[in-house]
C-alpha cells in the first residue's frame, strides 16, 4: 500500500516521485545552455539597445520593461544593467518602484519554477541526511528571516537565489513577504546609482559616476553582506545541532509521574493557606488546550519559570508555563518570603530584649509564635497573586499545573496534553536533601520547607548544618524561646563565608543562647519515647543531643524526576543540568535557568539568568547573553548580615590574581556606633596596584541593602576611587563604603609622593 504522494517523500528517502529524474536532467540542460548562451551571445550589448529603447518608449517601455525583467530573472540573465537602466531611464521616483514590481514578479515566478521542478526530488534526497534534513527543516522554519536577510545583502545572487529558494521548506508567503521587504534598498541603491548615469556608453561601462554617495552605498553594501553571513551561519550551526539530537525522537515516551506527591501540598489547613492555593495551585482547575507550536515552554513555575513565561510573553511570544507543585516555587512559598517573615519577628524580639542598652525598659518579651506563623501566612497568602494563576492567564501565558514530561526534543506532554516548542526553558528549581545519616527519616525531620508547617515551638531544636539556613532559622527560633543546638562538620559556621564574619556570627549566636558545635560529624539519630536524640563526635568524642524536633539546614538535589530529559536529549548530573554559558543544553532547543543549572542558588540569581535564558532562546541568532558576565551578590539575613559579591581573596590567589585588601572596622562608623551595631566590617579585594573591585565581604545589620553600591560599582567598572568622590549622607552605616575608597586613596600618597608635596606646599607658604 503506497503513501499518499506528499508525504512520502519526506518521510522514506526510497520514494522517487514520477518522472523526478527526466526533469532534472532537463533542468541541467537547460542551464547549460543558458551558460554558454551568455558567454557567446552580445547579450549586454543587447540589453543596453534594450534600455536605451525603453527611455522614449513611454508607458509601453514600462510594460516592456516588466515583461523583460521576468524574462531575465527566469532565464538566469544578469539584472544589474535593467536595475541600472530603470534609473538612467526614468529617475528614482519612477525606477524604483518599476524594479521593485518587475523583480519580485520575476523572483516569484523563478521560485514557483524551482519549486515545481525539482522540489520533491530536493525533499526525498534531503530526507535520507539528517544534518541536510536539519537545515532544510531551519530554512523552512525560519525562512522569513532567511529570505529577509539575504535580499539585504547585494552578494548573495539575486537570479540563483529565486530558485534556491524553490527547493526548500520555505513557505512561498514567507519568500514573498521577505523578498518584497529585503529587495526595498538594493533596489533603491543600484536605482539611484542609475540615475547618476549620463550615457548608454558609460551605462555599457558598468562604472556609473556616484563619488562619494556611491562609495558610501558600497560601504553599507559589503557591510550588509558581512552581518548577514554571520547570521546565517549561526541558523545554518543551530539547524546542525538540532540534528544531533532529533535522533532521540525514536526513543521510547517515558512514563509520566503524578503531579504531586502523595503528602499535602501545605500545612495547616487554614483560611491563608487555601487563599494561597487558590492562587498557586488552584483546585479543580481545567488546564488549557494547547493551540499550536509555543515559542516558548517555561518548565517549572519557581522565580527563574515565572520570569521566563513573563518575559517572553511581554515581547509577544506564544508562551506555556508547566508547574507541578506550587507556583511562587521556594521563594514565595519555603523560602524568602515565610523565611523573611520568622527573622523579621525575631529581630523585634531581640531588639526589644536589647531596649535596655538604649535606656528603653520595656519588661519581659514573650512571643506567640502562633501568631508569628499566622502573620506569616497571611502575608504569604497577600504576595501569591504576584506569582499566580490569573495573573500569568492575563499575561496572555498558558498556565498548566500538572507534572511536564519531555517526550522528544521539541514536544512536552501534561495531563495528558502534548504541548510543542520552538524554545523551552527547564526551571524546575532544587529541593531539601537530608544527608545519609542513620535512622534520619525513621527520626523525623524538618526542612526549610516543612519548617514553615509548625503551629507550635518547639522546646528544644536541634539543628543540623550550620550554612545560610542552619544559622538563620537557629537564631530566630532562639529568639522566639527554644533552646537551640547546631551541630555541623566544618570548623566554623557559614564556612563559604570569610573566617572573620563567620566568627563575628559566632559571637552573636552565643551571646543569644545558640549552642554551636563545631567541627562535628553526626553518626546517627533515633528517638526514645518523645524525644529525638542526635549523636555526633567531635575529635574522637562521641556525645549525644537530646531535642524535641530536628531541623536539617544542609543538602540540596535538582528537580529531574520525571522530566523525561533522556528523551529530550538533555544531558544532567548529579547537581543538576548541564549548560554552556549561554544557559543552553545539550539540546539547542532546551536552555535551564535557575536552582536546577546553577551554582548560585538564590532568587535574584534565577531571576537573572532567566533574562539571559530567555534573550538566548529567542533572540540568540542576534547575539548571545553569557552568565559569566554576570556579578552575583548575596547575603546571608543572619544577626548581623553577612553580604558578599565577586571574588574572595582565596579565590583572587587560586585564579592567580595579586590581590589588595582594606578592611574597615565597623567602629569606625559613627552611625553604626551610635546605633549599637558596631560588631561587623566591610572588606574589599582590590586588583592589585588599581582601584578595580574584584570582591567584597560587609558584615553590617543591614548588609544586604548595602552592598548594592559595590555590585553597581563592579558590573559599571567603576573603581573604588570613584567611590570616594561620591558624596554619603551622614550618619549612615553606609559611610563605610566612602571610608573604603579613602583608605585606596591614602595608599597611593607613598613616601616619594608625600616628600614631593611637603616640598611644594613648603615653597608655596
């Protein structure tokens, strides 16, 4: 049984329409002829009799004109001297449009030749080549652009052009569309220079007068030509990726996972929280019929997914976004804003408790720390339309809640729907990962995620990691009344951090009752009656904590089950996605952004990186975003803060830098001391012998809000120096930044400087 004539050329490379090879033998011929035809026939000197004709024929020489010009562009016959001639005859006004006309006629005829011809046997024979196959599907996909492009640029040949054409996927409306547009300032070009022509002998000579106009045509004309080579390459390099990769179409469609587990989705199960479902995860929902190829697949619903569907749909593209979870993702629902609430309440607790240095007497602090978590969760629940499902729908984003599953490279299937793409992004974040620890999940924990579940304090929590989240949910729920223990193997909390603000946090956990353990390593956890009990040894010691609850700050996984990358042709490890520096994997057609492809783990980072993403994925043929361009600050919200961006001085010697380092004391700030909060510094790496910034720690109250003006002066190239000319209000903390560049600047008064200026101060007394 035979396949319908027009598909199986395309998918059987065996199939051989009727009489393909009598045609193309023909067309062979034919261009043969035409060949020597033109080496050996006048024909300049026939077109130029022809041209000087035309100029007293009137109306009748345009339609002359035209008719000619078709001819000439189906019998490969060279149109610069009609271009030429148009302008020598008639004048811009006139010539342009009538080479317009003519030449897209004849364009759309040589293509609809090319395309009857020879088309199928093109097709069959690509068909069998899957890197061929590759550019012929791009040429199809893109051909708009393609045609655009090279009608742009006066190297590509315009009669040869015509019939390429003809042999690809490209559709005839995007030939035509593109063709009419791109041929608008070649043809206004070669018109004009026409028009400059005086004679039918210095019209022969192919040299027409222009002086510096022409120069400057031909200027923009080469440099057209450049550009658009460089663009092309680059679709023609993309099409050969794809091809590497669209071999994984034959694998078999994975099996799909429940979108959810089998746990709640939040706890407890009050007014807020179903106010924040409504938003993120809104029950009984019906997920939308996709309608056509999406430009854009957002996979995953976190910060770096829902930048990435808002983004793209603000620039008109066609968008999908797929969360299984939660929408928000960590940030609005585990992590920043529950986190940020708790550590709000808490430093009011403390800062009431410390009323007293300031001469405020304000009794004893209690705290409700149910209504602690119930302010928590009202706020939450006021933040979730930011990031909710009516908001992204009125974005013009097509939200589906459901598990996404890849089931080749280019198509997607949730709930039972199979979504295609042009572009996805994977944004599908990271989660808590308990370390291997024995007898862990027979104990029972928390997570910074489940954290958020509690409706009562516990008495005594035992910490597990002393990392950003060990060492600020350990001092907040200090702060509210538990007895806190953090046990963790490095010699001294935050241990990416400087050694110097991690013993400054030290200082202040002790002084507020925390417990620290340093240098430990847990060997196992049980419980005995209600008790949880952690056992760990500290150089050869073994000791025990006994607690009412278990909180692990430490270990995080990428969110890749079930995402079916396999039949994506994603590679992935164990930490997450593998990307190149412009976030694309190892599917051209695939880029990842956020928690699950990046080292860096925070929101503003995912948030960033989803820009690139998506400028990448849609624009990338115009140029390319790097991530390594990118000046990642963070901060630690512990009490002081510790804020960081760019290079340690560690960091600075391992890459083989020279490094200059200033330090300044909190206490010389005078704000910070008249405000009590002198405990902290800030420390800036410079490049050595300049003011470059290459890193900075600031341990400071509000060291997150500050270190900003040291990211701004990193990523504007702004030196240290400059810095010092910039004028602070006093008293601020923020002070300590101008204090900085003063220091830069008192090292550069060396001894001969020094010597030099006393010696002419003296003379000028």
């Amino acid at each position: 049984m035979s396949a319908p004539r027009g598909q199986a050329t395309l998918a059987s490379p065996e199939a051989r329409p009727a009489g393909g090879t009598g045609r193309l033998v023909l067309l062979a011929l034919v261009l043969v002829a035409l060949l020597v035809a033109l080496k050996l026939l006048p024909v300049n000197q026939w077109l130029l009799r022809f041209v000087a004709w035309i100029r007293d024929a009137g109306a009748t020489g345009m339609a002359v004109f035209v008719v000619a010009y078709v001819v000439a562009c189906i019998l490969l016959l060279p149109g610069l001297i009609l271009t030429l001639g148009a302008g020598f005859a008639y004048g811009v006004a006139v010539g342009v449009p009538l080479v317009w006309v003519s030449a897209n006629l004849g364009a759309a005829v040589a293509f609809l030749l090319g395309r009857t011809l020879a088309r199928e046997r093109i097709a069959a024979r690509v068909a069998g080549n899957a890197r061929f196959a590759a550019i012929d599907r791009a040429v199809g996909r893109e051909g708009l652009k393609i045609v655009l492009l090279t009608r742009l640029s006066p190297a590509f040949p315009f009669n040869l052009l015509n019939y390429a054409y003809g042999l690809t996927q490209v559709t005839f409306r995007d030939y035509l569309v593109g063709s009419l547009v791109g041929m608008i300032p070649g043809t206004a070009m070669y018109v004009y220079l026409g028009s400059l022509i005086t004679s039918v002998s210095q019209l022969a000579s192919g040299a027409p007068s222009g002086g510096a106009a022409k120069q400057a045509l031909t200027f923009l004309g080469f440099a057209a030509t450049v550009a658009v080579t460089i663009v092309i390459t680059r679709i023609a390099r993309r099409a050969l990726d794809d091809a590497t990769v669209e071999r994984a179409d034959e694998r078999a469609r994975p099996v799909p996972v429940a979108a959810v587990g089998p746990g709640p989705l939040v706890l407890p199960d009050d007014e807020d929280n179903r106010r924040l479902l409504g938003q993120v995860h809104p029950p009984g929902r019906e997920n939308p019929r996709p309608a056509g190829r999406y430009n854009l697949v957002a996979v995953g619903g976190g910060t770096a997914g829902l930048v990435s569907a808002a983004g793209a749909a603000g620039l008109g593209a066609r968008v999908a976004l797929i969360e299984r979870h939660l929408l928000g993702g960590d940030c609005l629902n585990v992590g920043c804003v529950p986190s940020k609430s708790l550590i709000g309440a808490a430093r009011a607790a403390t800062s009431a408790r410390r009323a007293g240095a300031l001469g405020v007497r304000v009794g004893a602090v209690e705290v409700d720390f149910r209504a602690v978590m119930a302010r928590m969760r009202r706020l939450r629940a006021g933040l979730a339309p930011n990031d909710g499902v009516e908001r992204f729908t009125g974005l013009g984003v097509d939200v589906y809640i459901g598990n996404g599953t890849f089931t080749s490279p280019s198509t997607i299937e949730v709930d039972g729907r199979t979504l295609q793409f042009s572009r996805a992004v994977i944004t599908t974040g990271a989660r808590a990962a308990a370390p291997p620890i024995p007898g862990l999940e027979e104990t029972g924990y928390l997570t910074n995620e489940t954290v958020f579940w509690l409706t009562d304090l516990p008495r005594r929590l035992i910490v597990i990691g002393a990392g950003p989240i060990g060492c600020e949910m350990a001092q907040a729920f200090r702060s509210f009344g538990a007895e806190v223990t953090v046990v963790h193997d490095a010699p001294h909390a935050l241990p990416r951090e400087d050694a110097e603000a991690a013993a400054v946090i030290e200082r202040h956990m002790a002084r507020d009752g925390v417990r620290l353990v340093n240098g430990a390593r847990v060997l196992g956890a049980e419980r005995r009656g209600g008790d949880v009990v952690v056992r760990y040894e500290v150089a050869g010691t073994t000791s025990e904590v006994v607690g009412d609850r278990i909180l692990v700050g430490v270990g995080r996984a990428p969110n890749l089950d079930g995402l079916g990358l396999e039949a994506a042709g994603v590679r992935h490890e164990p930490g997450g996605i593998v990307v190149d520096d412009h976030l694309r994997t190892t599917n051209p057609r695939i880029y990842a952004a956020g928690d699950v492809a990046s080292r860096f783990q925070f929101t503003h980072t995912a948030d960033a990186l989803a820009r690139i993403a998506v400028q990448n994925a849609l624009f990338g043929t115009f140029g390319r975003k790097k991530a390594s361009a990118l000046t990642v600050p963070w901060c630690t919200y512990t009490t002081p803060e510790v804020a960081h961006v760019g290079l340690s001085a560690h960091d600075a010697t391992a890459r083989g830098i020279e490094v200059t380092t200033l330090t300044v004391p909190l206490g010389e700030v005078d704000r910070a001391v008249i405000d009590g909060e002198d405990d902290g510094f800030l420390r800036v790496h410079l490049k050595k012998g300049s003011d470059r910034i290459l890193g900075a720690t600031l341990v400071a109250t509000h060291a997150g809000d500050m270190i900003s003006e040291l990211t701004l002066a990193m990523t504007a190239g702004i030196g240290l120096g400059a810095i010092a000319g910039t004028i602070h209000p006093y008293p601020t903390q923020a002070e300590v930044m101008k204090k900085a560049a003063d220091a830069y600047n008192r090292t550069r008064l060396t001894p001969t400087v020094k010597a030099l200026f006393r010696w002419w101060l003296g003379r000028n007394r």
